[in-house]
C-alpha cells in the first residue's frame, strides 16, 4: 500500500503531466492558426491575382476589338465538313488565348 507521501508525489508529477500537456496542447492550437491565416492569407492573394489578370485579360480584349474593327472571331468557311478559318490568327490572339488559359476564363474567340 502506498503512503501518504507517494501518493502526494503521485499526483504532484501527474499534475506536471497535465500542465505539460496543456502547453503542448497551446502550442499545437497557436501553430494550427497561424497555418490557418497564413493558407487564408494565400488564398486571398489568388484570388486577387486572379481578378487582376481577368481584368489584363479583358483590357486586351477589348483593344484588339478596337483594333481589328469587330470582334475577335475569326471568319470561318465551311468546307469538306468542316469549318475553316478564313483569316489567320494573329500573334496577339494567340497570346490572348493564352492569358485568359491562365485566368480560366473563357476567350470571346
């Protein structure tokens, strides 16, 4: 049978125990939000590069349309079961294909 002083002793060390845990346990919680802000924080900062490029997208959209009169799409012919372009597609068309890839939105051409 245990005596008065180890059961004192006993309970003293699973206090610390506790205690210990408790910290290890704040510790994890801080760490956790601070992942937590950092991965919001990142999110935020796509979505806004996101915006920024649709809008670089649409600016440029909206230049080649002046530029080439009508739209940007380009005049197709029918022929032999499929449509064929009539006039070739530019560079910059190219190139705005491409950005509005990277902006995952759909290209008016």
């Amino acid at each position: 049978m245990a005596t008065k002083a180890e059961l004192i002793e006993l309970l003293s060390e699973r206090d610390n125990e506790i205690t210990r845990l408790k910290e290890a346990l704040r510790t994890e919680e801080n760490q956790s939000r601070s992942f937590k802000r950092d991965a919001e924080m990142e999110a935020r900062n796509n979505k806004e590069a996101h915006a920024k490029l649709s809008v670089i997208c649409n600016v440029i959209t909206a230049s080649l349309q002046v530029k080439h009169g009508v739209g940007l799409v380009p005049k197709t012919e029918y022929f032999q079961g499929r449509d064929v372009e009539t006039e070739p597609v530019t560079e910059e068309i190219r190139l705005l294909r491409h950005l509005h890839d990277l902006a995952n939105t759909d290209a008016p051409f």
